[in-house]
C-alpha cells in the first residue's frame, strides 16, 4: 500500500489538469459568445465548474472504495498466507509421524522374529532340559542300584 499515495496525488492532479483545461476552454468561449452578460457567463462557468467538482469527488470517492477493498483483499492473502504455512507445518509433523511408524512397524517386525526364534530356542532349551533330567535321573538310579549291591567278593 505505499503506492496509495502516489496514485492519489496523480489522480488529483489529473483533476486538476483536468479543471484547468475546462476553465480556459470556458474563458475562450466567452470570447466567442460577446451577447452573454458576464453575469450569465459566470453562472455558466460556476455549473460547469460545479458539474466537474461533482464528478471528480465521485470519481475520488470510488478510487477509495477501490484502494479499501484491495487493503481488504491484501490483509486477507496475508492470512491465507499464514493459513498455508501452518498448514505445511502440519504435514511435515504428519509426515515425520508416518516415518516415525513405519520405523516402529520394521522394528515390531524384527522383535517379532526375534521371538520366534527366542521361542524355539526356549523349547529346544526345555528338551535339552528334560532330557539333562532323565540322564541324572538314570545315573542317580544306577548309583542307586550299585550302592544297594553287596560288593562280590
């Protein structure tokens, strides 16, 4: 909007310009027109005068409501422009989130085979175990079984 006043002070200018050329276009009329009384000449020249002062407030007027609604059109691009970065805030949260799962999704995989194959060394573990179990269980009944013995002589 630093261009506003620029812009307002060409238009008044114009007008100006604008008034200028209408008075001398007027004053060399007169020249013309020797019948008119001078009184009647001014009254003329003060409606046609009166006619562009009119024109130019409606003209400057307009200008305004024009420079109000683009200082509208500029504060709202400025809070969709803000809109748009929060948004791509979010999406790079969202996007790091997805990363974060599938991360979490690979890892609950590998720990997923990891079980398995903690399991099924568990169960060998367990046989290793029982079978550990049935050889001392075997060696404690033969020494059983030799202690109970009388030795031969």
């Amino acid at each position: 909007m630093s261009r506003q006043p620029e812009v307002l002070v060409l238009v008044l200018g114009a007008l100006v310009v604008l008034l200028l050329v209408v008075v001398l276009v007027l004053w060399f009329r007169r020249g013309g027109r020797v019948a008119e009384s001078e009184e009647a000449l001014r009254a003329h020249l003060q409606d046609d005068l009166a006619a562009w002062v009119l024109e130019g407030r409606r003209l400057f007027t307009t200008w305004e409501e024009r420079l109000e609604g683009l200082a509208e059109l500029k504060s709202r691009l400025g809070g969709l422009a803000e809109e748009a970065d929060r948004l791509r805030i979010e999406v790079s949260h969202v996007q790091e989130m997805r990363a974060q799962i599938a991360q979490l999704n690979t890892d609950h995989a590998r720990l997923a085979e990891d079980h398995a194959r903690l399991a099924e060394e568990h169960q060998r573990c367990e046989r290793e175990h029982a079978e550990y179990r049935e050889l001392l269980a075997r060696i404690a009944s033969l020494a059983h079984e030799a202690t109970a013995k009388p030795l031969d002589p």
